[in-house]
C-alpha cells in the first residue's frame, strides 16, 4: 500500500557521465566564484553594480529571516547555516512545486522517487519519510507524527505567491521542539498586501501536461487587505526503466498522471501600528493511479491491486501580534489542520490543534530574550488490513512546549552569544530537553564567524510505537515443512525511545563587496539510539486465519556520526549576468551497538544520501525585456538504492512582450532522456510553456 510503507524498490541505471570529471567542472565554477574580486578591478567603473533580480547580493544579505532565531533577524546577523531561495530564484529556475524549488538551496538532498513522491532531507539519512527535517509553512508544521516525515504531494500553493523559503541545515530543535534535528525548512507566503491585483498563470507541456492558478487581492480599507487564490494541475507520469528489478515487497508506487486541485484565502489587519492580525485558510484535494503487491491468506497469496486513489484536507490557522513598545511584543497563533487518505483500500484520518504563545523583550540594552509557550493535540484514525495494522487505531496525542532564548550581546558589534533550549512532554518518551550555545563574531563588517552545539532528538511515530507492517511475504513451507503462509513484520513497540544527536558546527560568511559573496558551514554530528530493526522468535497469529509471522522488532542498537561541508557562493559578473554556485559534502557513517546482532540497517541508512551534490546557475538577462537561465546540477549515486550519479540541466528562456505579460520555456532534464533519481523510475525529460499575466 502506498504511503504506508517505507520500503522503496531497488533499481540500477547506467550513467555515461564520469563523477570525477564532473565535480572537477563544479571545483572550477566555484573557483571561479572565489577570484571574483580580480574580476571586480578590472570591471570597475565600467558597469553599475546592479543586479538581475530586484535585490542586490548585499540586500539579499541584509533579508529578515526568522526561522533561526525564531524572530526578526538578517541572514548575515544569523548564527546558523542559513539559505534564503527567494522569489526571484524560484521563479528564475522554472521549478513547478516545492520540492523542485529546495533543490536550490546547498545541502538539501532531493530525489524523486515516482509521479508524485519525493525523498527530501538535508544531512543524511534520506528516504520517502524523512524523519530528521522538520517543515513548515508560514510557520505550521507539515511533519505527520504518523510516519515521522512530510506527505510532499499534500503541499503545494501558486509558487507565485511564495516570499521566501527560509532553510536552516543543522538543529532547530531548541526553538521549533523535537524533529528539527538535522534541519528546519519554512516556506513563507507573500502578505495580502503584497499580492493586490489579479494574476492569472497557465502552463502546459510534456510532463507538465496543464497547469493553471488564479489569484485576486484587494483591501477592505486600508488597514485590512485579503486575497483568493485557485490552482489546478494536471502531471503526466514519470518514465519507468523497462529493465528494473520486480518488486519484491509490497511497497506501493504511482503509476500514472497525478491531478490536483486546492483553493485558499488569506486576510492581514493592521488596525494600529502596535496590533496586527491575519486569518488564512485552504482546502484541497489530490487524485492518482497507484498500484502495490497485496497479500491474501487465501489463495491466491498475493496479487497486484491497482486503484484510483486520494488524499483530501485543509487548514485554518491564525495569527495575531501586539507590541508593547520598540523593545517588547508578544504573538500568539493557533492552527487547525485535517488530512484525509484513500488509498488502495486504506482509510486514514488525522486532525492536528497546535496553539503557541511568545513573547520577546529587551532586557537592559545588551540582551535580547524570547520565549513561549505551546501545546498541541494530534488525533488520528487507521481502517486496518492485512498489510497494516495499528493497536490501537483510534489516539490522541498531546504535546507541551516550552522554549526559552537569551542572546547576549557580549561586546557590541563584535561578539554576540546566544544560548536557550526547549522543554518538552510528550505521550510516548515523556519529558525531552533540547539545549544550544551559538557564538558570532564579526571582526568587521564583511567577515563573520560562528560556531554552535546543540542537542536535538526525534521522536518516535505512531508506526515505530503501535503498527504491526507486514511487508513480505512467506509461502507455505518456506520456514520449516508444512509450516502455514507467513509474513516479515515490523513490529511496533512501546520500549521505542527518542533518537538523539549532539551537533558541532562552525560558519564563516565573506562579503567584501555588493557583487560577490562566500558562505561555507562546516559540521560533526553525533546521533545516538536510531532506530533499526532484528529479527524476534517467529510465532503464530490465530486471526482471522492461522498464519506465520517472523517478527522484526524495533530498537535503538544503532549509532553514528556525520560530518561535511556546504559552500554557497555568488557572483554579479555584469549589471546583466550574475552566477550562483553551491556544493555540498556529507558522509555517514552508522554502527550497531554491542548488544545488536545485525549490521544491515546501517548499510541501508548510509547508502540512500549521495556524498557530493554541486549545483551552478547562471542568470542573463539578454535584454531588459528577455532573460537566460541555465541551470547545471550534479548529484552523487545511491549505493543501496542501486542509483547512479547524474547531472541535469535545465533552461528557461523568458520574454515580457508587455509589462504585465511574461512568457517563458522550460526544458528540464536536457542532457538525458531519462534518469533515476531514488527508485526503479527515471524522471523524463520534459519541456513546457507558461504565461503569467499580472492584472
């Protein structure tokens, strides 16, 4: 069934581009980059220093983010690898949703696994249920505590529409609480202020078949603005390798075109300047083709199913601010989400209430502290069948927060420390607590240092604690002589306790000048208790029928450490070029402890992130009226996912007859027909066309 299982199916592929070779290439661009400055003497006085996009490279710097610190704070003031995809980048890239959009961003590791799944993670230990990444949009986590990872197929919005995604690689988990191990993503909406007028875009091509979004803003009066928004899209199916392994459990997969709708509103009040609120909403629902092994304890004993399947859902959620003065204010924001899943027979339902209160004040003139309060509710419903089975299927989980942050400014514009840590209970480990010490400092104004340690943990799910996943099957006979059909179980358990991680990390930003810049994030960190399964004593299960289940039952005999490095660096060669290069490293290395008795899980986790990935962009504007963007990118291979390395390109081509109408072509995936990024299918290349008409 699918979704709900988080085996993925093996394939290989033959890649005609050598890896050397290629991150040889991305070595140069980034050395390129780095002698900018050479560059920048001799063009001196000849072009202004603008660049393409509405922001320059120190602007973009200067960008108020508030993912890191959990307020208002600019990218080059932040303590924390930190990456800002803007607007203007998403646009620029042609990405069609959001995971498409985060491959920008350095460190991010995303791999399509089918027509609307993805494995998205930063750090390591990727797979279709990232469980260290913790996501959120305007501030409401996505992260399902069913499975411990995000449904991607579920978030989605007019990309017109998104201000920024703010991504922090690294812990978050002393501010945004458990599962903000190895690093937070926040997708962040455009206020109704900002979107007044009509837009209208409609897209269509070979993979991206028929694409279409309406929004319309206006204001009530002029301290009460809202707008209305529709999206609908029609995606075709990726290509599957004709020469792909079978499937050999019952792993589920998309097998045809993907359609989904969604409509939504958002309402922003400014009745003074000291009080501010905003209301939005959205509804929407997915359909698609799925097919997956099924077992039956009758003959025959498994069988294809295939299915038209959906997902549904919405939220509410609100938000309101007050300031007590220049140096106090206090917010406060409350959310109601549902999620509803039709899948190959399976119903499943999950209602989420999160209520969270903060403060932030001033404390003399050199200290700066915030803290909150939250509590939420998960509620959550499971039809069990055959393949899985939840005890019990009916729960309510309740989580208390608390989250305190001090940061000291130790001598002023020069030294700055913070510290602070979360508290928190919840219903299956109890009581957690996630601390930091971040130190910057600023020499001068163009170099910054940082250094951190953090302790984060994740969670169990409702999987690991209360599912039996029966996921393959075993034959009559198969065990011992006569022995009945049986089945490999994950079995949950009630013994399951928090992953944990001490993380080390240390930064370094340089930005002599407004036309190049160079960001490199170093880190170690060391993961305890993981997760993994061994194989329990076999036993009998008398119900509905006599069969055999060889149990694999889950516990924490692993641990580990990881260690790498991320570099980012811009350059604006010409007021009508500019280049932008990323590269990443990541190794894991994963062990059982003494008491475990196998070795397996840790070559898996190891072998599903690449270790290199290098992306470089390029963005020319030809004339003012018609833009170039190219797009080059590699990623590493697979070893347990039978993937090898790759290199995609893409180019967008944009043209604006008129101020109000932009028309662009998007060829993705150039260099190859196809290629497997996670799973037995390969990602087509595709090629599409698409209007924007601002009214």
């Amino acid at each position: 069934m699918r979704r709900f299982l988080t085996f993925i199916l093996c394939h290989r592929r033959i890649s005609s581009i050598s890896r050397n070779g290629i991150l040889a290439v991305f070595y140069l661009l980034t050395g390129m980059i780095l002698l900018a400055p050479l560059a920048e003497t001799e063009a001196a006085g000849k072009e202004p220093p603008t660049n393409l996009s509405s922001l320059s490279l120190q602007e973009l710097m200067e960008i108020e983010i508030v993912s890191a610190a959990k307020k208002p704070e600019t990218v080059s003031e932040s303590a924390a690898a930190v990456y800002v995809i803007t607007q203007d980048d998403i646009r620029r890239s042609g990405a069609t949703c959001i995971p498409e959009a985060l491959r920008l961003a350095p460190g991010v590791e995303v791999a399509r696994i089918d027509t609307n799944q993805w494995a998205i993670t930063i750090r390591g230990f990727n797979q279709l249920f990232s469980s260290k990444l913790l996501v959120m949009i305007d501030g409401r986590t996505i992260y399902t505590h069913l499975f411990s990872g995000v449904y991607w197929d579920q978030q989605d919005t007019l990309m017109e529409d998104i201000d920024r995604i703010e991504v922090v690689r690294g812990p978050g988990a002393a501010l945004w609480g458990a599962n903000a191990v190895n690093g937070v993503i926040n997708i962040i909406t455009k206020k109704s202020k900002d979107t007044q007028g009509g837009l209208a875009t409609v897209s269509g091509g070979t993979q991206e078949r028929f694409s279409s979004g309406l929004r319309y803003g206006g204001k009530i009066d002029e301290t009460l603005t809202y707008r209305v928004y529709g999206k609908y899209f029609d995606r075709d199916r990726i290509a599957d390798n004709v020469n792909h392994t079978p499937a050999i459990d019952s792993g589920s997969k998309s097998i045809d075109d993907w359609r989904s709708g969604r409509g939504g509103f958002r309402m922003d009040w400014a009745p003074t300047k000291a009080n501010s609120l905003s209301l939005q909403g959205e509804a929407f629902k997915n359909g698609f083709a799925e097919e997956a092994l099924r077992f039956s304890l009758d003959p025959p004993s498994s069988y294809l199913k295939r299915q038209d399947s959906t997902t549904s859902g919405g939220h509410l959620m609100g938000r309101a601010k007050h300031e007590f003065s220049d140096t106090s204010e206090v917010s406060a924001q409350l959310y109601y989400d549902r999620a509803n899943w039709d899948t190959l027979g399976a119903r499943v339902w999950t209602d989420t209430i999160d209520l969270e209160l903060q403060h932030r004040f001033y404390l003399g003139t050199r200290q700066e502290i915030v803290w909150g309060l939250g509590c939420r509710v998960n509620r959550d419903g499971f039809d069990n069948f055959l393949e899985v089975q939840f005890e019990p299927n009916e729960r309510d989980l309740y989580l208390y927060s608390a989250f305190i942050q001090d940061e000291i400014r130790l001598i002023e514009n020069l030294l700055r420390l913070t510290v602070g840590s979360r508290f928190e209970h919840n219903d299956f480990t109890g009581f957690e607590v996630e601390p930091t010490v971040r130190l910057l400092w600023e020499p001068v104004k163009t170099n910054i240092f940082w250094g951190a340690v953090s302790r984060a943990v994740r969670t169990p799910s409702r999987i690991e604690r209360d599912s039996q996943l029966n996921f393959q099957l075993l034959p009559p006979g198969s065990l011992y002589p006569n022995s009945p059909v049986g089945f490999m179980s994950e079995m949950g358990t009630s013994k399951a306790d928090s992953e944990t991680m001490i993380a080390y990390e240390l930064g370094y930003r340089l930005q002599p000048s407004n036309k190049w810049r160079f960001d490199i994030a170093t880190f170690y960190n060391d993961y305890a208790k993981l997760r993994e399964f061994e194989a329990g004593t076999p036993f009998m299960e008398p119900s509905p029928s006599p069969h055999l289940i060889v149990p694999l039952y889950a516990n924490d005999h692993m641990k580990g450490e990881a260690y790498g490095v991320e570099v980012a660096a811009d350059w604006q060669v010409t007021h009508r070029w500019s280049l932008s290069s990323t590269y990443s490293f990541s190794h894991l290395n994963l062990h059982m402890t003494d008491n475990s008795q196998s070795n397996y899980e840790a070559l898996s986790v190891e072998g599903r992130s690449p270790h290199h990935q290098a992306s470089l962009r390029s963005n020319l504007r030809i004339t003012d009226d018609v833009q170039l963007n190219l797009w080059l990118r590699f990623v590493d291979s697979l070893p347990y996912q039978n993937v090898d390395n790759y290199t995609s390109l893409d180019a967008r081509l944009a043209w604006k007859p008129i101020k109000s109408l932009e028309l662009s072509l998007v060829g993705q995936n150039l260099l190859q027909g196809s290629h497997a990024e996670y799973s037995q299918f390969e990602i087509n290349r595709g090629v599409y066309g698409k209007a924007v008409w601002s009214f």
